[in-house]
C-alpha cells in the first residue's frame, strides 16, 4: 500500500460525519486537488466514547459507498502502542506507531554501539543538500542522539513487527509518531531518527516530528513563523536526503499532528511543499467534533440547549478534561465565560464564539479549546447526542465541509 502525495487525516469522534468530510474533499479533487482521505480514532477517542475500531472502518466504507469516492481511503490506529493495537489489526490500514512515551529512554549498550557504526561516517561536517550551512557531528552528538531516540525507534520496531505478522508487510501504512513532546526534535535529530528507523527495517511512510511552537488542540499556531518555515523546510530536505541514504521509502512525508486550524502555517506549509514538489500528510480530525457543537448551536432549540450544558459540564470538569491533554493545549481560565452567561447566548453568539475565525470580535480561543476536550460529556449524554446530530444533520454537516475545505484545503492549496 502506498500512501498518495497528500493526505488529511478526517478522523470523528461520534462516527456520524464521515460524508461530511468525505464532502469536503471531492470538492477539492473538482478543483484539481487530490487528497487521500485517512479516517484516524485513537484508542483514548474508542475508549472515552464507547466505540470500537471496527465502527470507524464501518463509517470509511459507508462515506466511500455512498459518495462513489474512487479514489484510495485508509483507516488510521491513531497513536498506538504494543498494550493496545491488538483490536486495531482487522479494521486499520494505517498505523500511527507513537513512541512519544519511549523518547529519553536508554536502549542497550547494543544497540547503542551499532547505531554509532552505522552513523561514524556522519562525524565531522554534515552537508545536506539544499541546506545552506553543514551541521558539525561529534562523537558525542551522536552518542546524545542515541540516548535520547534509540529505544523509542527500537519500540516502534516492536509495534511495526507485531503488526506486519498479523496483517503482512504489504497491507498497511506505517507512520512514527513523537510530537506529543515538550521539546522540538532539531533537523539533525530527525536526519539520525530517520537512520535508526531504516536501522530497525521500519518503511515509514510518513514521520510526525514535534515542531517548533506550540500545536494546541483546535487553534492556530503559536511561535515564530520565521523560525517555523526554516525548520519545516530543512525537514524536507533531511527526508530528501534521509531517503537516498537510508533506502526509505520515495514516498516518505512529513505529518503535521494537531494540524487542524494551524491557519497561520497552512501558507507557510503550502508555499513549501509547492517549491520542493513534497507531499503532505495533516490530521485535521478533532475540529469536526467542534463543528458538530456549531450545527447544534445554530439548530437552537433541544440542540442549543444541550451545546449550553455540554460547555457548562466542561468549564465545571475543565482540570479533569484538560490533563490528558496538557502538552497540546494553552487555556487562560479568566478568558472563559461562566456559564450562567452564556445561558443567555443565542445560537449565533456561541456558533460565533466557538467557530475559529481569527479576528470576529465574539471568537474566544480559550472557549474552543475547552470544548475541544470536552468530548467525553457529549459521549455521557449518549443516544441523546447522537440523536440531535441526526436530526440536525444537514446544518451540522454543512459546517462540517466548510471548515475542511475553506479554512483547510484551499488555504494549504492557494
């Protein structure tokens, strides 16, 4: 299997939008656009919201089915591991392998040494080409590089082999995940990174590295463009060169995570991968939960009733929704409406308030990202949820293709 030039990961959490999105990117392909849909759910979404890897493969096929979509579509693991792909295997084509957890732990003394063979020839003046200033490697440089990245690598490893006995190697897409981190992985980092992945036979089709600046869940990038254009284009040049070196994969991508809403780089991204004629692959998966709750609000009615209580249960429950999430979020507290005003917000202002338009006066960041957590209280009000969607299915969904592809697409693509 092999992943296109430019992918989106169009993930759901409540498995109901799946044309919605599909939508979006037909639109796109009319345009000359195409885009290979990947729907993406991690265990942590399964788990909060009661469903089951299965149900998103089910809603794949449906959208596809049901749009006549001809082209390719995948249905992502998202950020697994060895405790939990077991029940991802017969549904998924696409493994997001994270190894987050594992960066900073010490692999063998092994695997330590050949890694340190493998790369000796590096030492001294680096020149990648395209990159203007070569980079000095040391000994110790190295060896730091080992220390830090080794045994995640080696656990990615681990998750790809246990999957390709069960599924074959020719069945499913691999990607390594480490963005879920606090510190940015540099461009040599990720030159040593892609080393060890072809060291332990991994043929990654996509790698997410954590960026400089801040991704948080549903909003726009915080952090130095400048800095951020800089970084991502030397990244394309350390694949480039990473693939001829190492045997990788031709296809081999770069994976923006908590891409969705990262308006400010979406140029930046988009001028890039034109200049270089590089693929994209971007997870824009969580902003279709926050469309649902817009379609609700200007539903008014039942449906606005119950987009009211959903953010009053989560500015009440905000530490306990919030710490799983701490690493990709940034919320000012004071900046959050108490919910007895907001009790008094039309569908228009709360519409308003959550939908990300940098710029309207009535926008609240803070709000959003709140909400964006908030997930799990739409999973406890259950049927009642799914049923408001379902009845307000044309405004929801209309929302839903909108932000994909006018706020998504056409500014990566234009």
């Amino acid at each position: 299997m092999n992943l296109s030039k430019y992918s989106f990961g169009i993930g759901d959490r409540f498995g109901l939008q799946g044309k919605s999105q599909l939508k979006a990117l037909i639109k796109a392909k009319q345009e000359g656009i195409d885009i290979t849909p990947v729907w993406n759910k991690s265990f942590r979404e399964h788990s909060i919201v009661h469903s089951r890897p299965s149900d998103t493969r089910k809603e794949a096929d449906d959208a596809v089915k049901s749009l006549d979509w001809n082209g390719n579509y995948f249905v992502d693991a998202d950020h697994i591991n060895l405790s939990n792909v077991d029940q991802f295997i017969e549904s998924s084509d696409f493994f997001t392998l994270d190894v987050a957890e594992y960066i900073g732990k010490p692999a063998s003394q092994e695997d330590i040494s050949s890694f340190m063979d493998k790369n000796k020839k590096y030492v001294g003046n680096l020149s990648i080409p395209g990159i203007k200033q070569p980079f000095y490697i040391s000994n110790d440089i190295l060896q730091k590089i080992s220390l830090k990245y080794l045994f995640s690598i080696t656990e990615a490893s681990k998750i790809y082999n246990h999957i390709a006995e069960r599924k074959g190697t020719q069945n499913f897409i691999a990607e390594v995940s480490m963005d879920e981190v606090d510190q940015p992985q540099t461009p040599v980092e990720l030159f040593f990174i892609l080393s060890a992945v072809s060291m332990y036979s991994i043929p990654a089709q996509t790698i997410a590295p954590k960026f400089t600046g801040r991704f948080n869940k549903g909003v726009d990038y915080v952090g130095n463009l400048d800095q951020f254009a800089k970084e991502f284009e030397e990244d394309l040049h350390v694949i480039d060169f990473a693939i001829k070196e190492f045997g990788l994969p031709e296809n081999l991508k770069l994976s923006v995570h908590s891409g969705s809403d990262k308006f400010s780089i979406y140029p930046v991204m988009g001028n890039l991968i034109e200049k270089h004629n590089k693929g994209i692959h971007i997870k824009t998966a969580g902003t279709t939960w926050l469309e649902e709750l817009i379609g609700l609000s200007l539903s008014g009615n039942e449906a606005l009733q119950l987009a009211k209580s959903i953010y009053r249960k989560g500015f009440e429950r905000a530490y306990e929704l919030c710490a799983p999430y701490s690493t990709v979020i940034d919320i000012d507290q004071t900046k959050l409406p108490d919910p007895s005003e907001v009790d008094f917000w039309n569908g228009e202002k709360l519409a308003n308030s959550l939908r990300h338009i940098p710029g309207h006066p009535d926008y609240n960041p803070h709000l959003r990202q709140l909400l964006h957590v908030s997930y799990k209280i739409a999973a406890e009000y259950g049927q009642e949820y799914l049923d408001q969607l379902k009845k307000n299915s044309e405004i929801v969904g209309k929302q839903i293709t909108e932000n994909i592809y006018k706020r998504h697409i056409l500014r990566l693509f234009t």
